[in-house]
C-alpha cells in the first residue's frame, strides 16, 4: 500500500510539473505575441451581427450594433422587426439606457443597470476587450493551432463565466495606414455562466482606429 500511495504521488507529481511547464509556451508563443499586440493597437471599432440569449427565464433573438471608442461606447439591440430593444451609452462616467419612450436610467455598471431594466445577464462591462479575442483580466484563458484565442474563464462577482471563441474572420476592413492589416477577428462566440447561455455571430467589423 506503502508504495502505490508513493508511485501514485510521483504519477500526480509529474502530471503536475508537466502542465506548469507546458502553460508559459502555449501563454508566451512567439505568434500569440505578435498577435495580441495587434489586437492592442485597436482602440475604435463598430460591429453589427446577432445576439441569443437564452436562459430559464427567457428567450431572446435580437440585432445587435457596438461601436466602441477608448471615451464612449455604444450598444443598440433591436427585434428583428427592427424595433429597438435596448439603447445603452458607456462613458468613463458610467453608463446610461435611454427607453423607446425616452425616459433615462443611469448606473455605473453597464452590465448591471442592463440587468436591472431587462433582466438580461450580459457581461457587457468586458466585452470591449472579449469581443476583439483579448483575454484581459480572465482568470485563465486557453489559445488554438493558430494562436488566438479560443476560450477563457473568469469570474465576475459570484457568476463564473466562460466563453468560447468558435470561428475567426479575416478581416480587412480596418483603418486607413493600418499596419495590422488584415487580421483575423472573432466571428462567432458563445457566453455560458450557470444555466445562462448567449450566443453572438458578428457579421461585420469595422476598425475604425
């Protein structure tokens, strides 16, 4: 008994050194590098495509548009009949949704204040960055053969949130003088935290700077 407990400690042991060596290749590869500084110099971009939402409580399928700046950002969701859904405004200040009948909420978290009026969970606080493919302040993140990234997990508040980064685009349609042309952006994600599940298909990027 003495020495399965030790050959399974050494097993357990060498499983261990193996993956903390393996995790500082695959994070610091020369071409994921290369890759998120690109991805860094972006720092204005529309995006137009689809958003579901599912969870026990409800069923969404919506239109979505984010145009987003270092100073002001923008998220406009709209029903496929073209009516709008949600009109929401991110400065540095906080946050602010505007209704189809023009009264005003502010917060100063965007993903809360959307919360509060829709019921909609959406980590909309961090989505500039997730949305690019950037794993900034994710807890653990994992890249693909072709070193972007394909998932990362991170808890925000009490919800763990995972996400995964299901298909890429080359995308051209960047910045005049651009010296990160073309470049491969996020095409289609999936957002999953407990039993809530959202599914986003971007349709158009456009760098803007």
């Amino acid at each position: 008994m003495i020495k399965f407990r030790q050959a399974l400690s050494l097993f357990f042991a060498s499983l261990l050194l193996f993956g903390c060596s393996s995790i500082p290749e695959t994070v610091t590869s020369v071409e994921w590098q290369s890759h998120q500084s690109k991805l860094k110099q972006i720092t204005s971009y529309n995006i137009t495509g689809k958003l579901a939402y599912i969870s026990p409580q409800q069923r969404q399928s919506l239109n979505f548009q984010w145009k987003h700046s270092e100073k002001l950002s923008h998220l406009r969701l709209t029903t496929f009949l073209g009516q709008t859904a949600l009109n929401l405004t991110i400065t540095p200040q906080g946050a602010k949704v505007v209704t189809y009948d023009d009264e005003t909420f502010t917060g100063e978290s965007a993903t809360q204040l959307v919360y509060n009026l829709t019921g909609l969970m959406i980590p909309i606080d961090h989505m500039p960055q997730w949305l690019l493919g950037l794993p900034t302040g994710a807890d653990q993140f994992q890249l693909n053969e072709t070193n972007t990234l394909a998932s990362l997990n991170k808890k925000v508040g009490l919800r763990q949130w995972q996400l995964e980064y299901q298909a890429y685009k080359e995308t051209t349609n960047l910045a005049e003088n651009s010296d990160v042309n073309p470049l491969p952006l996020p095409s289609k994600l999936k957002f999953t935290q407990a039993d809530t599940t959202i599914n986003i298909v971007v349709s158009k990027w456009k760098i803007t700077e």
